[in-house]
C-alpha cells in the first residue's frame, strides 16, 4: 500500500507495531517448537493452522465449540498414535518436555481480550524491572536444576520400588518425587521467564476481576501447605485455572471428578494417568471432609499444630504417591506402586473419607 507522507514524500506503509509484535511471537514460538520438539513440532503446527482456518470460517458465535472438538481430537489422536509406538512397538516413550505447548503459540492461558490489548499495547517489553525479574528467574532454575543433580545422585544409588522393602519405600516415593517435582519447578519457571520476555507480565489489558499472570511454580505453598485441594489448585496454577473454567464451572454433577477425569484424557490416558488423576479427586474429595471435621472438634493450639504438622506430612507423601502413578503410567510400574508400603497413605485417606460421608450423611 503506498501514501502520502506529512512531508509530500509517496512511501510505503511501515507495518504496525501491534502486527510486528504478532510476527514476533509467531515467529519465536515457531522457533521454540522446533527447539522444544524437534520433528515432533508438526504436531503442533498441523492443529493451530487448522484452528486458523476454522476461526476464519465460522462466527464468534459458533466457533468455541468445533475448535475445541477439533483440537481435543487432534491430541487424542497424537495419544493413541505414541501409546501404539510405546506399548505395541516397544520403542522409547520421547521425552521433549522442554515448554508446556499451551504457551508454545498460544500464548498465555488468560483471555483473548486480554492478549490481544497486551500485545497491541504501547508499554515497552523490557524495563529495568523486567531485567531483574527474568534474572530472578535465571539464578531460581540454576538453583533448582543443581538441587536436581544432587537428588538425582541419591535416587540413582537407591533399590527402587522393585527392590525396596517395607520403610524403605517410602524413602523411594519421597525421594523419586522430589526429583519429579524439582523438574517441574525448574521448567515451570523457564516458561514463566519466556512468557515475560514476551511481554506477557504485566497487568495491560486485565478485566476487572480477571486474575494477573500467575507462575505454575508457587513453590512454597506447593511445598508447605497441609491441604491437598490447596495444592491442586496451586499446582500448575494456569492449567488449574483453565481446567476450573472449562469444566469444574461448567458441570453441575461430580464437578469434581469430571474435572481430574478431563485432565487425565488431556495428559495422555496412560493406565498411571488415569489412575493417578482419579486417586487425585478422591483425595480432595476426602480433604474437604477431614479438614472440615478437624477445624470443629480440634479445638487447643498443642493439638492444632499436631494436627497440621501430621496432615502436612501425610498430604506430601500422597501426593508423591499420585505423581508416581502418573509419571511411571504402565500397569506393570502400577502393580509395583500398589504392592508398596506407600498404599498406606492414600488407603488411609479412602478409609476416613468412607466414615465421615457416611456421618454427614446422617447428619444431613
């Protein structure tokens, strides 16, 4: 397109600033897949093209609906093709974790209107305060990636649940979580530091009411706390938050249930995911009810903090039980997960949730 300038000079149109922030994000996540994903990006460039194309062809209106259907589609499909690779072909399962694809190319899991007055806005991306952010976040997954090393050490010198016996797999469940956890916390905050290079930290373009960018990594809530419902929701936070609007919002029976069951198809269908995921709902399930029932009947401060320093540790050790189940995923890891002496813990927690049920059943 060619104009006239203030000066009289005919040139041609310079692009908007919003359209070069747009390439800009396109053209680094592009970079990003192939970088995180190597040949196995395609699969993630085949579903946002198509998303593309059906954006285009439908209204506002209608467009929710068939995009989602598609898109959950295209990743089952993904699921059961590795499954077929993994389980019948016997080949290696790929381990190219590297960034959350949600944030690949789509960007951060907030509104469309808050992206789009964030990537059109005037606010510079980089700041003094930016800076020193993004170095924060360098020195934390140094810290965490050599904290790895070290656990890495003391879980490679152990038996393993194949070859632990009675305590001692306990040790290996803590353990061997740990380094899980550490992993996830190391590459949570390297996604949180590549979505505030871009620009997505700060509050333009945030609704009233609309929650600001949360990291996925709230380590020391996730680490402390003696709730399991709090740690579900702290784990993940901007999953968690999309899986809450999405389907716990949406569904007025087993809300609960339905939202771990989601989760469980959108990781994957592994035997350990699905396992794990609704062991995952039953304890929150249970949470409530025991938490509910302590806050009445644990009344003096010595017992409350028995209790929590007691319920802080059982909520750890389950949910190191509930990660081993979805990261180990075959039945044959499964089998060896449910023979250990680690199915106390969340077998403890079945148990109290069947007897408070059944008295607030009669109460009711």
């Amino acid at each position: 397109m060619v104009l006239e300038s203030s000066t009289g000079v005919r040139g041609r149109q310079a692009p908007k600033p919003s359209m070069l922030m747009y390439l800009f994000l396109l053209a680094g996540g592009g970079a990003l897949a192939v970088a995180a994903m190597g040949a196995f990006a395609v699969l993630v460039f085949i579903p946002a093209l198509c998303t593309v194309v059906l954006i285009h062809l439908l209204g506002p209106q209608d467009v929710h609906r068939p995009t989602f259907l598609f898109q959950m589609t295209w990743q089952t499909l993904c699921h059961l093709g590795l499954h077929y690779m993994e389980y019948y072909l016997q080949e290696a399962p790929s381990t190219s974790y590297l960034l959350f694809f949600p944030a690949l190319l789509g960007g951060p899991l907030c509104s469309f209107q808050r992206f789009q007055a964030r990537v059109e806005g005037s606010s510079s991306l980089w700041s003094r305060h930016s800076f020193w952010a993004l170095t924060w976040r360098a020195l934390q997954i140094l810290g965490l990636e050599s904290l790895k090393v070290i656990v890495s050490g003391v879980v490679g010198v152990g038996a393993g649940l194949g070859g632990c016996r009675q305590l001692q797999c306990v040790f290996v469940l803590w353990s061997t979580a740990g380094l899980f956890k550490l992993t996830y916390y190391s590459h949570w905050l390297l996604d949180d530091a590549l979505l505030r290079a871009a620009g997505f930290g700060s509050e333009l373009g945030r609704s009233p009411g609309e929650e600001g960018l949360l990291p996925d990594a709230d380590i020391w809530t996730l680490e402390t706390t003696h709730r399991i419902a709090l740690f579900a929701r702290k784990w993940n936070q901007s999953t968690a938050r999309w899986l809450r609007r999405l389907v716990f919002q949406q569904r007025r029976t087993w809300p609960l249930l339905q939202t771990f069951l989601f989760s469980a198809w959108w990781h994957g269908l592994h035997p350990g995911q699905v396992f794990g995921f609704l062991c995952w709902a039953v304890m929150v399930e249970a949470d409530y009810l025991i938490h509910a029932f302590a806050s009445v009947f644990i009344s003096s401060w010595p017992m409350r903090l028995l209790y929590r320093a007691l319920a802080w540790a059982h909520t750890q050790l389950i949910i190191a039980y509930i990660m081993l189940a979805v990261e180990a995923r075959s039945l044959s890891s499964l089998w060896l997960l449910w023979n250990s002496y680690s199915s106390v813990f969340p077998t403890v927690y079945c148990i109290l949730l069947l007897l408070l049920a059944k008295r607030k059943h009669k109460c009711n």
